[in-house]
C-alpha cells in the first residue's frame, strides 16, 4: 500500500521537517528493495538507492526519510555526499516524545 506513509508524512511535518516533493512519488515511487534484494541482487538495491539519492539532489532536499529499516540501511549506505538519511521511525517516536 503505498498510501500508507501519508499519516507518517503528517507527523513528520509537525516537527517541522519540510517535505520535498521528488518526482517519482507515491504510486510511482521507487523502492530499493529489502534485506532480500539486498542480499541476492545488491547491484540492483545500490543503483535504486543512487537513483534516489539523485532524486534528492533534484528536489533540492537535504535528505530522505526511509520508510522501512531495509531501506534505511540501503540509501544510508549509498547516500549522496552532503545528504542525509533519515528513518521514518525515528522521527515518528520523537514525534510522540519518545
């Protein structure tokens, strides 16, 4: 379901974090993959993560949230110079002060 990262997109602008819009988005979105892929094919999951660490450039972010753990550990390994990762479950807890 990729609508459901829509509620953690709200929480997330209520710490003040700006969300930039990257061009491939939503039901376009492109995911990098699991543990599985990362595992098995990890040319694939590094070209994706490259693909969107070139979206966030494009956007002018100054990182990505990661929706999953997976992901997280995927982009944060083939992150762009300068930017950062973030993972969605962070900044959900510190949202509800944990």
């Amino acid at each position: 379901d990729l609508a459901g990262p829509e509620a953690g997109r709200g929480r997330v602008a209520q710490l003040g974090v700006a969300i930039h819009e990257m061009v491939m988005k939503r039901a376009n979105t492109r995911d990098c993959g699991d543990e599985v892929i990362a595992a098995h094919s990890p040319h694939i999951a590094a070209r994706t993560a490259m693909g969107r660490g070139d979206d966030v450039g494009r956007c002018g972010a100054s990182g990505v949230v990661a929706p999953c753990p997976a992901s997280f550990d995927i982009l944060n390994s083939h992150k762009p110079e300068g930017k950062e990762v973030k993972s969605l479950f962070c900044l959900l807890a510190q949202a509800c002060g944990a």
